[in-house]
C-alpha cells in the first residue's frame, strides 16, 4: 500500500507535532492510501500491502554482523537485529531492546535492563527462544576471538579483557602455523611469515580467559559491560557490530555456516529475511512477532538484483517496476533538465559520519624535484598556511561534486556540525562557535598573510614560487576535477609567483599506503570517519599514532611547540568524564586551536547523491554514526518521489524542529 504525496509543510509540521510519540519520534500517519496494487514479498500482486522495491548490482559476502563492517552488508543485517537502544528522527537516543541504563559515577560500568517478551524467530517467523542478557555475552565473546575475524572488533576493544583475550587468540592462531628458528642471541623461538612475506619473531602474548571479559548476564534481563577506562559515550557504541545480540545455542549449533544464508541466522528486529537467493532478489519481510511492530510501516522490502542496476534503475522507477533509483553524477545534470525526472530527483540525506579536511605534510617524503626543503620552510612558517587557507574558495571546488547545492556540503569545522551534542551542537561550544558562519575566504586577508610570509621565508632562505605537489586517488569520483579547481583557484588569488600547485594522480591501488601514511604529499584533501558519537573521534587523525599530515614530526621548534599544546589541550579535555558541557567546551577549545594555527582546513562533509525514492528519509530513525540511518523501521511508502524543492522545504522544517 502506497500513500499519496503530501503537501510536504503541512505533513512535516504534524510529524513534528508528533514527535513525541511513540516509534522513533515520527508516529504520524500521512495522508489517503492509494489503492494501487503492490507486489507482495514472494513476487506476487496484493492489494493493500506496502512492498518497497529497489535493484542491487552487489552481492553479500555474508549476513555474519558480528563479523561484517561493509555498509553493504549491515544495510541489510541493520533491519534483522535489534540493538540495545536505538535513535528517533531528529538523533535522540531511545530505549530499543533496553528498556533503561545507567553508569556508575566514571562511566566504567554501564548496566542495561533488557527488555522482556521479545523473541527470537527464523526465517518462516517461528520463535525459537526469548531474548536475554546473556545474547550480548554470546555476541562479545564470539567478536573477542581473533578465530573468528571480526572486522568490528576494535569498537568492543574498550570493554574489559577484550584486547586481552583477542591478543591472546590470535598468538594461539599463530603458533600453529609457527616454525621454530632462534633470535640474534641464538635462543629458540617461533617464527611466522608476515604480510610482507618476511619471517618474524613471533611474540608470546599472555595468556587471557574468555570469562574474563566484561560483559556479564547478572540475570536474564540484567546486562553489565565494564571498560578499561572511562567512556562517558559508550551509549552511542552500542548499536553496531559485536554489540548486537546473537542467540548462543543457535551461533554454536551453526559455527562456521552462522551468517552464510537466511536459514543459518535468527531475527529479532523489524523484518525477517523471508527470501534470499544471491543474484535473484532478497525479501525482508514484516517480522510478526516484533516487540513494537506497529511502527513497521512497510509490510516487505524486495530487492532484486541486477548486474545493471545502475544505468537501468531510473527508467525502471518511472514506469513504476522500482520505487528507488540512483542518479550518477554524469547523467544528473541531464536529468535534471528532463521535467519526467526533474520533479522526482532529490538528493540524500547528509551524511555527517564522515568529513574532508585539506591537510599540509610537516613531514613531507616526495623526490627531489619537488622541493620538500624548500616546503618544509614554507609549511611551518604559520603566514604562509593562513595565506593559502583564507585564499582557498571552497565553493568551486565543491562544485565539482554537487553543481545545485555545494553548500551543503561545506563544513567550517573538523568536527561537522549535527554530528553530537551535549546541551547543544558541539560546534556552538566555546571558541569553535565562531567558525560555525565562517567561510575563511577572504582575499584580501590572503594577500596580507602572503606579504608577511614572503618577508619571513625570505628571510629563512625560501625560494619562490613554493612548489605544492597535491596528489589524488584517480579512482575516486571527481577529485581530478576537484583538483584542478583547487589549484586555478589558488594560483589566481596567490599568484604563481608565490606558489605552483603540482597537481599529480596516485596509484589506482594502494593509495593510502603509497601517499598518505607515506607523506608522500605537500597539500592534499584527507577525511576521517567517526566511530562514536564524541568530539574525541576527531581528535585520533590528528594524535601522535596516526598517519595524517605528521604535526608532531614538524622541523620547527615553534610547530612541535604549538602541537604539544594541542596535545595538552586534547588531554584535559578527555580527562573530562562526569561534566558533558565542560568536556565539549575543552574539546571545542582545541578543535579551534588546531584550525586558528592553520592545522587543518576544514572542508566537506561526505558528498550526498541522488535519487528518486517513495521514502521520506526524515521519517526514518537517524544518527551519524552506528546504523540508524541504515533501517526501514518508521518509514512509510509514498505513491512519488520528491523533488528538490520539496526536500530542501522538507530538511528546513528538520532542521527548525531539531534546533527548536
């Protein structure tokens, strides 16, 4: 059953007014059914049932998501198993299968009270067992044994003897493989072969036990995790990966097959899949026996696989075979020049888990030909990075990714805005607030930090132009593009007296490893990817361990000096357990004291697409992080598509309801 298309203000102003109800915070019912036909899961037409439709082109590796961290995968797995809380409309946490939780006073200890009746069930929805505190038991101490090759692992890794044990299984793993040789001193010891096909000493890791780790049933309906350190947003970790229930017997009874078909797996969330059959279709199915059904609007999603999903999906949805389509970027603009397409296309939900940074190498490792002395001068000399940060439009450059609204995608901040919030947006703490409206562009202000920098790195012994090789990965879609705007955009404000941008494509395979962690870079764009919803998560790039833009490695006395303030400022801020606003005031006050030292240039959140979809996207649950966004659970199947008009009305009155 499909519904007709609202009068978007009106339908969004009574979500909002609803928004307090039950089902994610959006229990509003839109307007008149169309009585349409639709077809039913097994493919068959039947009047009144809601079946969303889409294509796929890429097949599932597994359905194990203990074990998967492919968006592919869980966008699926997300609507077969509930977790612990879930997330409304607007970000705001919820009771899902805990029914409340508490910490104890340095967030060390997190106790969760499970909700009863909730079933387990198979895919012909039979119930098989009740859901306990001990399914949580089972699913940490499944991700904690490196036999079993969590991808997800490193998101329990905080909870108590995880690492441990983990360490431990993977040293009992390597030794069976292992071959006896000895060390410089001629004392005997195992020897593997590394991913380098190099022998090395293998190392003994102590040995741990699995009723060691902190995750503990103290009854059926009593669930206690316990951590190595304090971790006052562990409540936004626990929906994602090894934190998702699994029924012991049953993972026991499957061992290896567990995941690999929709008869080797159980269901406790919204849907079942009823229908599996890799390169024919998948059918989630309204799971009937769902703890809080009567928010599942959607009677069956059927996706249907085509190797040409792609290029064949928008003629599809206008003749009404599919009810979602992708819209490439190379054909968008035509598109949208197409009325029969134009008044259905609008972009997707912005994605604020990820964001784009341009970074400057303070240890740059490139040949000869391109200066790295010469750069390591002009990289540390502070007037020279303000001049290229306040000559930078980004405008143009995002541009390239979204010709109609590249705004949209700008971020002022390391940290995007709507990513957390404590009494308010991160970004509205502290001296962070004042970059929220700042576009930096100024030229002005540029040409003023170039005189200044021409002066002193003259005097240091600079040579100009300054040469700024800025490499690309050709794969992704286009940064080549991008790239040459960034570097006519520069050179025009700057001159190519002062600098020559040396645009240059990296290697199709091995980008990272090649360029980025290399250093093999002067100027280049980076991103980071959240794993919890913290302002810490935007702090790791920027730490000692990691592999972006190497501060601490700088030549100059005065850049270690300013990182190590940085650092400190890092510190005192992840000290801060028990006070959420004076934790995001302290991590505001060093996120703003890396981008005013021109550290970092603030640039995108992820790049939207679009699409035609009878889904309203701000119906649906959603957080930056985890897989809210990923569930069908709280949406509707609407008889059309909105346009771009209708989603930027309908993002508007989101947007005015969460900051009201």
């Amino acid at each position: 059953m499909k519904l007709t298309k609202r009068l978007l203000a009106l339908t969004l102003a009574l979500i909002l007014a609803l928004s307090l109800a039950a089902c994610g915070g959006n229990n509003s019912t839109p307007s008149t059914p169309d009585s349409t036909p639709d077809a039913s899961a097994d493919g068959q037409s039947t009047a009144g049932e809601a079946v969303y439709r889409t294509l796929y082109s890429s097949e599932l590796t597994t359905l194990n998501y203990l074990v998967t961290g492919l968006n592919n995968e869980l966008s699926v797995c997300a609507n077969l198993v509930d977790c612990l809380v879930e997330y409304d409309s607007f970000g705001n946490v919820e009771p899902a299968l805990a029914t409340s939780w508490e910490q104890n006073d340095d967030a060390t200890v997190w106790t969760f009270h499970i909700r009863e009746g909730v079933k387990w069930v198979d895919k012909d929805g039979s119930e098989v067992a009740d859901v306990t505190a001990n399914d949580w038991v089972s699913s940490a101490r499944y991700a904690c044994d490196a036999n079993n090759a969590s991808s997800t692992f490193y998101t329990i890794a905080n909870v108590a003897g995880a690492s441990e044990y983990y360490d431990y299984t993977a040293y009992l793993m390597a030794l069976e493989t292992a071959v006896d040789g000895t060390d410089e001193a001629g004392n005997p010891v195992k020897l593997i072969t590394n991913s380098d096909g190099e022998e090395e000493i293998l190392e003994v890791a102590p040995e741990a036990s699995i009723d060691d780790i902190g995750v503990r049933a103290l009854d059926d309906y009593t669930l206690e995790f316990t951590l190595s350190d304090s971790c006052p947003y562990f409540i936004s970790t626990v929906s994602f990966g090894p934190y998702m229930p699994v029924y012991g017997p049953f993972l026991e009874e499957q061992g290896s097959k567990f995941g690999t078909d929709n008869a080797s797996m159980l269901y406790c969330g919204a849907f079942i899949l009823s229908d599996y059959q890799p390169q024919v279709q998948r059918v989630l199915t309204k799971n009937e026996s769902y703890w809080e059904k009567d928010c599942v609007y959607l009677d069956a999603v059927r996706m249907t696989y085509n190797a040409e999903a792609t290029s064949i999906a928008a003629t599809m949805y206008l003749s009404g075979d599919v009810d979602q389509a992708d819209i490439s970027s190379d054909l968008l603009s035509s598109m949208m020049a197409d009325p029969q397409y134009a008044d259905k296309i609008h972009p997707t939900r912005s994605d604020t888990s990820y964001s784009y940074w341009y970074l400057f190498n303070f240890d740059p490792k490139f040949d000869a030909e391109y200066e790295p002395d010469n750069w390591n001068l002009a990289v540390n000399n502070e007037n020279f990075r303000n001049s290229i940060i306040h000559a930078f439009n980004r405008v143009p450059a995002l541009a390239t990714n979204d010709s109609y609204d590249p705004m949209s995608l700008m971020s002022n901040t390391v940290t995007p805005a709507g990513f957390c919030a404590a009494s308010k947006d991160f970004v509205a703490y502290g001296d962070l607030s004042k970059y929220t409206n700042d576009y930096y562009f100024n030229e002005a202000q540029a040409l003023e930090y170039k005189e200044k920098a021409v002066a002193e790195l003259t005097a240091a012994g600079a040579t100009f132009p300054v040469k700024i090789l800025m490499r690309y990965n050709p794969t992704t879609a286009n940064w080549a593009n991008e790239c040459q705007v960034v570097e006519q955009q520069l050179e025009g404000v700057l001159g190519t007296d002062y600098i020559d941008i040396i645009v240059q494509a990296g290697p199709e395979t091995g980008f990272l490893a090649s360029v980025r962690r290399a250093g093999d870079y002067a100027f280049m764009k980076c991103n980071w990817g959240a794993d919890y919803a913290d302002p810490q998560t935007w702090t790791d790039p920027f730490s000692e361990t990691s592999t972006y833009n190497f501060i601490f490695n700088a030549k100059s006395d005065e850049t270690r000096a300013l990182y190590a303030e940085y650092a400190q400022l890092v510190g005192a801020a992840k000290a801060i357990t028990n006070d959420m606003e004076a934790r995001y005031e302290a991590f505001a006050k060093a996120e703003s004291f890396l981008i005013s030292h021109g550290f970092a240039i603030p640039f995108s959140i992820s790049n939207r697409s679009y699409q035609m979809c009878d889904l309203n996207v701000f119906e649906g649950q959603y957080a930056s992080f985890g897989n809210a966004s990923l569930r069908y659970k709280d949406q509707h199947l609407y008889d059309t598509s909105m346009n771009l008009e209708e989603f930027q009305a309908a993002y508007a009155e989101w947007q005015a309801a969460l900051e009201g």
